[in-house]
C-alpha cells in the first residue's frame, strides 16, 4: 500500500478503497489492514475523517527558514520554482516609507511573486526594498534567491528579520494566486530584514495557504 502511494497510484488528497476492498485486493484479514492502516496515519501518510473515510494526507513539508525560500525547499528534497506577477517601481507611501526609513515618496521595487514547491503554489509575497539600496531592482532580478541576488549585485547582506504571524482567511488575491477557495485558512507573514548596522533591508508581506500541516520558521544569516 505504501508503495502504491509512494508510486502515485493514490495520490494526496484521494479516498481509499473501504476496509472490505482491502482485505480482498491485498488478500489480508480485517484486523491485518486495520492494523496498516493504523501504521501509515501514525505516518502521517494516511488520515481518518469520521464518516467520511481515509485520504491519503499531503505530505508535511517544514520550512525551516535559513536564509531563503529557494534553500528552505531545496532542503526538504523539493523543486523550488517563482514567478514574477509584477514588477514595478512606487512611491514609499505610510506606512511604507516608515518600514523601509526613506522619505515619503521616495522611488521603492515592488515585487509581487507566486512561490512554487514542486509547481505546486505554497505562497505569495508582495516584497518592498528602497530604490536607493538597489537600483534598477526590478529590472535586473528575475529568478531564484532573491538575498543571493541582492548580496552578489548590490553587496547588501542579510543579516537578521523580525516575523510577524497571523492566521487569516484566503481573499480573491489568495484564491487566485494560489488556487484555492476563498475564505480558506492561510497564514500571513510580515517580514522585516535588517543590515547588520540595522539598516532595512526589506519588508515583505505574504501569505501561505492553510492547507499544508507545518510551518517552521527558523532564519540564520
């Protein structure tokens, strides 16, 4: 059964087959697949829903953040993979001029992009980094770490980040962005990265779907 699973014969999110199809298609007792099935949900593989029946479960992927999104997913044996929705250059209104400490109005990259785990969409981010540090931003960036980008082309390393945590419910942004329901629980991240001389280096707002089980977030620069 673990290895149909594994193979992709049942896929996350698909019903099994009841108790009584499985004891004739393995050939077992009642009390044997019970007993399996039982194995695999302590797994995490597998999970119950009273009158409802046994799904085969998402796999738990933990973000275990230490410098970058791209990393973070590399390292739980994934493919990760961003797309620029947007890229553009406003003005630092409030709060923003606040985050970033420029003037108000001052030229500000906005990027907004849809963050991948092997092609599945697990975030967005809009991201906000003043003018003045990196110029020409949003013209020059346009794939993988965005901190790897911004220490090899403007010499700006991350050196610590401050997360706010809040559990909201999916807008049509969310639903459109991510492909899932509106009203959907996800969680947002507000992120602000600081220089090692506590200059902002980036504030950015996102927001991950809900239905993944685990998020663990544990930066180092």
């Amino acid at each position: 059964m673990l290895k149909q699973i594994q193979s992709g014969v049942y896929s996350v999110g698909q019903k099994l087959p009841t108790e009584a199809d499985l004891c004739e298609l393995y050939s077992a007792s009642r009390t044997t697949i019970r007993l399996a099935l039982s194995e695999l949900e302590v797994q995490g593989i597998l999970e119950r829903i009273q009158g409802k029946g046994t799904f085969v479960k998402r796999k738990e992927l933990q973000l275990i953040q230490t410098r970058s999104f791209t990393e973070d997913v590399l390292m739980q044996g994934k493919e990760p993979t961003s797309r620029i929705v947007e890229a553009k250059v406003i003005p630092a209104e409030m709060p923003l001029n606040e985050f970033l400490h420029v003037p108000q109005d001052a030229p500000v990259n906005q990027l907004l992009r849809v963050r991948y785990a092997d092609n599945e969409p697990l975030l967005y981010e809009h991201t906000y980094i003043a003018w003045s540090l990196a110029p020409g931003l949003v013209n020059d960036y346009t794939d993988g770490s965005l901190f790897s980008f911004l220490e090899t082309k403007h010499n700006l390393k991350a050196h610590r980040s401050v997360e706010q945590l809040k559990p909201i419910l999916a807008d049509k942004t969310a639903k459109k962005l991510l492909g899932i329901k509106e009203g959907s629980p996800c969680l947002q991240v507000k992120t602000f990265t600081y220089l090692a001389d506590n200059t902002p280096l980036e504030y950015s707002f996102g927001v991950f779907r809900g239905d993944f089980p685990s998020y663990t977030i544990e930066r180092h620069f």
